[in-house]
C-alpha cells in the first residue's frame, strides 16, 4: 500500500519522490496527497474531474448572483 510505503521511506529518511501512477479516481488522488504521494499519474479525464464538481459551480452560480445583487444594490 502507498501508505505504507510512505511510512517506510520516512522512517528510514530516503531521500526520494513517491509516485502513484494510473490513478483512476479523483479521490484516489486526494488520498495519495494526504498519505505523502509526490506525484501521481491519472488520465486526463480524472484531472479533469479534479476540477469540476456540482457544489463548486453552485457556490460559484451563488456568488455570482449574490454579486450582482450587491453591485445593483450599491449603484441605486
């Protein structure tokens, strides 16, 4: 397992870089980054997928409209 060898290389401090590759998951990516992963190989798919998620365009559609409300507001 990744974590385990993380956990190995920094007990005996190599000095080295951990790579996780053809990860196929985008939280398969967020638990690589938690364990200690340096890098990770995925398809572009799954980077794509990194940055796209349902609450972040609604929280984006959100402040968009609370900010065009609050620029109406301030100008009348």
């Amino acid at each position: 397992m990744l974590s385990e060898i993380v956990e190995i290389f920094e007990n005996y401090g190599f000095e080295t870089e951990i790579i996780a590759a053809s990860i196929r998951h985008p939280m398969h990516v967020l638990n690589a980054a938690l364990i200690g992963v340096d890098i990770v190989t995925m398809p572009f798919d799954v980077l794509e997928k990194l940055f796209k998620h349902p609450m972040t365009d609604i929280g984006i559609k959100k402040f968009s409209q609370d900010w065009e409300n609050y620029i109406k507001k301030i100008k009348s």
